[in-house]
C-alpha cells in the first residue's frame, strides 16, 4: 500500500514529476507503450519519461 500519488515520468523540458491524473492519451508505438500528458508546469503536453 502506498499513499503517493502515481507518477507517469518527468517531463523532458523542466523535470517536474507528472502525476497520473494528467494523462491525456495512450497508444501502442513500436510495441510499447507511449504516453502523452500535460506538464503541470509547462502547461503543455509533453511525453513524460
Ligand atoms: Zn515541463
């Protein structure tokens, strides 16, 4: 059990941690798994790594 919040990456810009909840979409790439959210920060979105 854990109380922190999950974490999807840093963002590439800034390396502010991204938290789950700003997820915006999910696909399939090459045969793994690719995310793009919103950087809290930069208020863009961005593929956290
Ligand atoms: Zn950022």
């Amino acid at each position: 059990m854990s109380s922190e919040q999950s974490i999807l990456g840093t963002c590439p810009a800034c390396d502010t941690e991204i938290p789950a909840g700003m997820l915006l979409i999910e696909y399939e790439k090459d045969d793994h798994r690719a995310v793009y959210a919103e950087c809290p920060l930069c208020e863009d979105p961005v593929h956290p790594r």
